[in-house]
C-alpha cells in the first residue's frame, strides 16, 4: 500500500492507495510458509523412516533447527515479530511432535 497526495487550491489531503498485487504478493508468501510448516514433520519421519537421520541425532542438533526455523519464519513473512512467531512457534511444536512421533513410530 502507498499513498497518493490529492492537491487542491483548498486543502491538502493524502489518500491511502492499496494495491492489489502487493496484497496478493503476501497472501501467496504466508499460504506458501504455512504449507510448508505443516510438510515439516511429515518430512522428518520419512527421513527417519529411510534412516537418514535418527532421533538421537536431531536431538543433538535441535538448537540449529530452531535457529533455521526463525530464519525460514523471518524470511517467508512480513517484517513484525507477530508474524513471524506465529509461524515459527507453531514449527518448533510440529518438530518437538514429529520427534515423539519418530520414537513411537521406530519402536514398532
């Protein structure tokens, strides 16, 4: 959105100018991020079902994970903390969830 200054001989006033491309342009980014969160854990218990990572081993490294988490939150959002923790709040509790899920799944 931008604005747009209208003048007059009598006043001077701004009018907001929204834009739709921009509106569509961030709409597309957030469905995008948030489709990718909800593959995340479904991506992790494949690669632990194939053996390329193991349990152990994502528990050793999940500092870096939820460094990349905010990284992936702050890229694929709009520049507010707001934003970008409601994505990656709900992306750390997806890995934390996928972990139990490994355990039980590698179990059986």
């Amino acid at each position: 959105m931008s604005f747009e200054s209208a003048q007059s001989s009598d006043y001077f006033s701004i009018e907001l100018e929204s834009r739709m491309g921009e509106y569509m342009k961030l709409i597309m980014y957030l469905l995008f991020s948030c489709g990718l969160s909800f593959l995340f854990p479904i991506l992790l218990i494949i690669l632990a079902k194939l053996k390329v990572v193991s349990v152990e081993s994502l528990k050793k490294q999940r500092k870096f994970f939820f460094i990349g988490i905010l990284i992936f939150s702050a890229v694929f959002t709009p520049p507010d903390i707001v934003s970008q923790l409601g994505i990656a709040i709900p992306l750390i509790c997806f890995f934390e969830i996928s972990l139990l899920l490994i355990n039980v799944l590698i179990k059986k």
